[in-house]
C-alpha cells in the first residue's frame, strides 16, 4: 500500500509535468515572451516564501516558543500554511 502511494505520485507528476517536458524537447527557436518573466517572478516569489517561512517555523521552534503552541509570527500570521502556498 505504501508503494502504491509513491508510484500515483509518480504517475501524478509525469502527467502534470508531461506537457513541459514535450514543449522543452522540442527545437523550437523562441524569444522570451512576457509570460516567461512572468512565471520566473512568480517562481521567484513562490520560493522567497517558502525559504522564509521554513526559517521562521524553524526560529520560532528553536525558541521553544509555547504560548501560542502554533506558530504565529511572520508569514505564519498571514496563512496557515505559507511554506506550502509558496510552492
């Protein structure tokens, strides 16, 4: 059962990533479009806010931080799961 749960994932994210992986291998000579820019801010951002809201998780479990028992500073003020939404 537990491989079945890693072989759907696989399965999962050769299908969602199919499309790219054909748009890439082919030889197509493109200049950069403003969607491109888009998506690399988009990326960019997504990432920030995974890195930063790992490191305040972590800071704020170092500190042995009780009172809340969750944490609530930082990013984690705005969402419940930040690192998750920067992905």
């Amino acid at each position: 059962k537990f491989a079945l749960f890693w072989v759907f994932q696989a399965v999962w994210v050769l299908a969602v990533s199919s499309p790219l992986i054909v748009l890439n291998y082919t030889a197509l000579d493109r200049n950069l479009q403003a969607q491109d820019a888009i998506g690399w801010v988009m990326w960019t951002l997504g990432i920030l806010l995974e890195a930063i809201a790992d490191q305040q998780k972590l800071w704020f479990k170092q500190s042995g931080g009780q009172h809340p028992p969750w944490c609530a500073v930082g990013v984690w003020a705005w969402s419940r799961h930040p690192n998750y939404f920067g992905e």
